[in-house]
C-alpha cells in the first residue's frame, strides 16, 4: 500500500482546516461511512470547520493489517484537544480515511 496512513490522516484535517472540500471528500473511502456525510455538506458547511481551526497535534499507529490501519490522533480545535481513533482503509492503492470515532 502507497502512502503514510498517519499522513493521510494529517492531509485530512489540514484540508478541513483549509475549507477545502474536494480535498476532504478525496481523502475519504469511497465505501466508508464517513464519505456520505462530507459529500453532503456545502461549501458554507466547510466554511465552519476551518473556522474551528482544526489540525493534529500526533499521531501513532495502533493497528496495521493488509486491509486496515487505526491510527491515534491528538486532535485540536476551538482550542480543545481530543483523542480521536480513525480507521483507515486502502482504496485505489492508497489509505483512505474509513471512520473516525
């Protein structure tokens, strides 16, 4: 599998941060839970995540097989900080955020 599974991670809230929709949608699994939701939002909707400021202060992986990956992410926004848990799947060779709890 091509790509950092904690980088994709990190590319998807720096594109929340950044309002850029497309982006975010990419970065997510085609088939994951999540992708329907963000597909859903507008740009307006975007425009209240960059607001918030999200990024990711760490990241580590606790879980690597052939058809997932978890990786833990010390998440910040508003100016709070929270663990965040995000499954990564593969989809067209490259990890793909799948859910994030």
């Amino acid at each position: 599998m091509d790509g950092d599974p904690s980088r994709t991670v990190v590319a998807f809230y720096d594109a929340l941060d950044d309002a850029r929709r497309e982006a975010v949608v990419y970065l997510t699994h085609p088939d994951g839970p999540e992708r329907t939701g963000l597909e859903s939002l507008t740009e307006e909707d975007y425009q209240v995540f960059e607001d918030t400021e999200p990024g990711v202060e760490r990241t580590s992986v606790l879980e690597t097989t052939n058809r997932r990956v978890i990786v833990e992410a010390e998440v910040r926004a508003d100016g709070d900080t929270s663990i965040r848990e995000i499954e990564l799947r593969p989809s067209a060779g490259q990890w793909r955020v799948w859910e994030i709890q």
